[in-house]
C-alpha cells in the first residue's frame, strides 16, 4: 500500500499547531521569490548599461542598488520568520510524537514489555522524534524555497531569452535524470539497509559495553567480541556500498553543473555571426552567468531536501513498526468484584509468533482467600499463568474469571488496584526508595512504609545508605543488586495491601540466611488474601492450601502437599529431588568449613 509522504504523515503530531508547516512553506517560497528578484534587476542594469554607456546617469544604478537591497533584506527577514515558523513546528511535531507514542505504550498489554526491549522502544521514540525535529527544522523551509526558486528562475530564463533558456536546461536536465536514478528504489532499499546496520552496530556495542565485567569473568572476550565485530564489517560494507552506489553518477553529475554554461558558448557564437544585437547577447549571457550556478545550488538543496525526507520517513516506519501491535482493549468503567476469587476455566494461549500453545487447556480455581503454589519444570508454562491471571496477554481460548467477572470487562483502574504482584526480574523506578515503595499510594502514612520495610527485610537495605528512604536509586552510584531490589519491591507489594496476590519466585535472589525470613514476610503479605504464588524451593509450599504441579502447558497433579506425596507421583519425584539437591548442598558445606 502506497503511504502518505512524510509531510501528511506529520500532521497528526501537530496537535492545535497545524498552520506552522503552511506558513513556513508560505514564506519560504515568499523568500525565495525574494532572493531572485535581484539577479533579474542585476540583469536589467547590466543590459542599460551595455545599451548605451554614455547616457546611462548614476542615479539609476542608485535606484537599481535600493530596490536590490530592500529585496535581499525583505527576503532574509522573511526567511528568518519562516525558520522560526520550521522550528516552533519540529519542536510541536517532536514533542508530538512522543507524547502520541507514550499514550500507545500505554494501551498495550503488560506482555508487549516483556516482548520488546526497553533500549529499543526508547531509541525508536527518542531517535526518531529527533530525526523528524531536524528535517522539519531544517529542511522545511528549503521544500517550499526550492520549488518556486526554480519555477521563478525557469520562467525568467525563457522570458529573457527562450533559445539560452532552452540551452540551458540540457544540463539541468541531465544532472536531473542522474540524481533521480541516485534517488530511486534501489537507494532507498539500500538507505533502509544501511539504517538497520547501523542500528545493529549500536545496539550489539551497548551489550558488549554492558556485559565487559561477565564478560572479563568468563574469558569470553573473543567470542564475545565476534558478534560486535560482525556487526561493524556488516555496517561496513553497507555504507561502502552506498557511497560507491553514488560515485560515478554524483561526479558526473557535478561536472555537467559546473560546465552548464559552457553550453551556452556555441549558441552565443551563432548569435553573434547572425544578425543579433550583441550587446544585447552579452548582457542574457551575464545574466545566465549569474543564474545558472544558483539553479544548480538549489538543486543540490533539492537534493539533501529527498535524502533528509527519506531518513525522517525511515525513522517514521521505525517508530510505527516498534508499536506495531494491538492495544489492550478495557472497559472504562466496571461494577465492583462480588469476591476475590481467581479461575481458569479452559485457558489456552500461545505467545505472538509462536507455532505451539505454551498453556492449553488448563483450569482451575483459587477461591478467596486461598493460597495455591504452581509448580513444575522450567518453560512449563507457570509464569504464563500467573501473567495471564494479570492480564499481561489476552488469551486465545477460554475464560479467566475474577470476582465472578471475565477478566476483560473490567476495567484497567479495578483490575491493577485488587492484584498485587511481585515478579522474579523487578523493576524500581530512577525515583527515590520512598517512591517506589508507595508508587501508586499518594495517601500512605510513614508507618505503613515502616511497617513494610521490616516486613519486607529491607530495614538494613535503607539503613546502610546516606539518605535513607530519600535514597534517589540510579544516582550518585546508588545501584541495589537483584535481591535488594526484589525485598523493595516486596515492601512495596506489602505497601498496596491488594486483595490478590500474584508471586512469581518472589525470593528467587534472596540468600539462604534471608529466605526463611522473606518467606514470613510472604505469608504475611498473603494473609486472608487470594494468592497464586510460583515456586522454585519446594520447601515453602508445604503450608500452601493447595499445589498445582505444571507440565508443557497443562495441569498433570493437584492436592495439597501431605496428598501429593502419597499419590506419589511426578510432585513426590520432584520433592524427592530437592530434598536430594538440599542434602547434597549441606554435605558440600560441611566439607568446605572442615577444611
């Protein structure tokens, strides 16, 4: 499908500032107009001159010198308010465009997070909104310059003498043909290509940069270097073979630009041998001498105008494929849940792109106030699940029911105020401690936040830092390890008090001493509330009410821990297991402190 060009594209950016893009263009082309009125009067005064020297009075070199002057200053004042006019509209479109893409993050599903990379959704965004601010602020002015520069400065040259101005445009038109075909489809497959290249050599140099102490660690340094590498030959031999794609045709085309008057040399000669007037020659060519460098200047401005058109419309599709994907769809408004109970009833879901289901077919039901564990092998689909029961991802088939409503007619606002989570990969803020511990609790009191961090075992966390709760993290060095930041994140699930709880291996980071500790803070935080927790220490959901063992995506075991062993079954071989794992661990302990 044929798209729009880059200008109408842009438009919708400009909120209540639409008139910016049409008034620069405006005065760009009054300017331009401007700026080509004194090559004509320079013209005028060299053929009076030429006419008869004699009698030509100084006082209309005077007059020719004002209306020059009046006119190259109108035009630079008219330009000046047409940049400013650009650049009030890329700071509108900039702004726009961020603004636009920040409310579309916001209507996708938790899960596109957890698909896209964050470095890439900020470099989409943030590159692109600024790729469009300097083509808008640069360039815009030049569009509308450009074109009726050269309409203005064509119809002179067939009105002042139709044969040069015919002349004339065989090297335009040949220096036009040839930039055209610089400009086609195969430049801009190459542009695009090269665009990607480049964004591969960014990014694969920010994951080297990160990953240089593990890297260090392992004496991985080779191997890891190989895909940097790569990616730098790869934008290598694009960009090569983008500047040798222009060689030939741009120095040809260069050299017919500057030889265009040269052209008009065997005309002048048949002139003159004929029966011309030769002052009259003289003074056309003077002012074809003049003209014709400034047409091929604008030319050349022409061109830089399509390359920095093409480059914003590729930073446009990056922006647009980035958040390519469909918005979660809420209710604005939902009665209240009549309880806080959470079911599954014949739940399949396959992750975008995927070929297999990574649940199928599961249900089950946690009723209010219940504690249930999932369990199960790695990629069996547990952390699935308890997404799903957040509505990261829509599902394809079945229901997932909340207080006795399907999950997706209730709304955003009524759904994230009764669920609680606390992931394995937390995320805190660039905010202070205080911050993210009441993110979302505008009216907590210090005694909560208190309460919660002792709960949490985060007390020596905020203890050992200068400024405390103040603590802004990402600042000054402060930086806290995975399971500092999962006790943080805990404090503030602890904080929220939500009727449901969703733990998905909440003390996956936390060191043995701490564990027994995290998992009092876990049984307080889950009390008298509807929990689902994931597990990976089977050793704390003994007092769970309920296990679900987890296997490829469906529920093969369920009961309680005492039932379950005696089933003996597959969560007995996986007891069995751990305790075997557990018994192993303390042996090598032993031996290490005998030693």
């Amino acid at each position: 499908m044929k798209k729009d060009n880059v200008l109408k594209r842009l438009f919708p950016y400009m909120g209540k500032r639409k008139y910016l893009i049409p008034l620069s263009l405006l005065l760009g082309a009054i300017s331009s107009i401007l700026s080509a009125i004194p090559f004509v009067l320079i013209w005028l005064l060299v053929r009076d001159i030429l006419k008869d020297p004699n009698s030509f009075k100084f006082y209309y070199v005077k007059d020719y010198i004002i209306w020059i002057g009046i006119c190259a200053v109108l035009s630079i004042l008219v330009y000046f308010i047409a940049v400013m006019a650009a650049h009030l509209a890329a700071f509108r479109v900039e702004v726009g465009m961020q603004k636009k893409a920040m409310e579309n993050l916001l209507n996708k599903p938790l899960g596109f997070f957890d698909s896209v990379e964050s470095g890439k959704l900020r470099k989409a965004i943030n590159e692109g909104a600024s790729t469009t601010h300097q083509f808008l602020a640069h360039q815009l002015v030049d569009l509308s310059g450009t074109t009726f520069s050269l309409l203005f400065i064509f119809i002179s040259m067939f009105v002042i003498d139709w044969r040069m101005g015919l002349v004339s445009m065989i090297p335009l038109i040949l220096s036009m043909i040839l930039m055209m075909s610089m400009m086609g489809d195969l430049s801009g497959e190459y542009m695009t290509a090269y665009t990607q290249a480049m964004d591969e050599m960014s990014n694969e140099a920010i994951e080297y940069v990160r990953g240089i102490p593990v890297v260090k660690t392992f004496g991985g340094s080779v191997f890891s270097f190989k895909k940097f590498y790569n990616s730098i030959i790869k934008y290598q031999e694009f960009a090569i073979k983008y500047t040798l794609m222009w060689k030939n045709k741009y120095s040809l085309c260069i050299i017919i630009l500057n030889a265009a008057t040269v052209f008009l040399v065997p005309l002048i000669i048949l002139q003159s041998l004929g029966n011309g007037d030769i002052k009259v020659i003289l003074s056309n060519y003077i002012f074809y001498l003049i003209i014709l460098p400034n047409f091929i200047m604008i030319i050349m401005r022409s061109a830089m105008f399509n390359k920095s058109s093409q480059v914003a419309e590729l930073a446009l599709d990056r922006i647009e494929s980035t958040l390519d994907f469909d918005d979660m769809i809420f209710p604005e408004n939902s009665k209240d849940l009549e309880d806080y109970s959470v079911e599954f009833k014949n739940v399949s879901f396959a992750y975008p792109g995927a070929e297999s289901n990574a649940i199928d077919g599961i249900s089950f039901k946690i009723s209010q106030g219940e504690r249930v564990a999932l369990v199960g092998a790695s990629g069996s689909g547990k952390t699935t699940i308890a997404r799903l029961a957040t509505r990261f991802w829509d599902i394809e088939s079945g229901e997932i029911m909340i207080g006795g409503q399907n999950i997706k007619d209730i709304s955003k606002e009524n759904l994230m105020k009764n669920i609680s989570f606390v992931f394995q990969n937390t995320k805190l803020f660039s905010k202070s401690l205080r911050e993210n511990i009441s993110m979302g609790n505008k009216n907590i009191k210090d005694r909560d936040i208190e309460r919660a961090i002792d709960l949490s075992m985060s007390r020596e966390i905020i203890d050992d830092l200068d400024k405390g709760l103040d603590t802004v993290i990402g600042t000054e060095g402060r930086y806290l390890s995975g399971g500092e930041q999962q006790r943080i994140s805990l404090a503030r699930a602890i904080v929220k008090d939500a009727p449901i709880v969703i733990l998905d291996e909440a003390t996956a980071y936390a060191d043995p001493e701490n564990e027994s500790k995290l998992h009092d803070a876990l049984r307080e935080l889950s009390k008298d509330k509807t929990t689902l927790m994931i597990v990976h220490r089977l050793s704390s959901v003994k007092d769970v009410d309920r296990i679900i063992v987890i296997s490829d995506g469906k529920i093969i075991e369920e009961g309680s821990h005492e039932e379950l062993i005696n089933h003996d079954g597959a969560y007995a071989d996986m007891f069995r297991e751990y305790e075997s794992s557990i018994s192993w661990q303390l042996k090598a302990e032993n031996a290490n402190g005998g030693e």
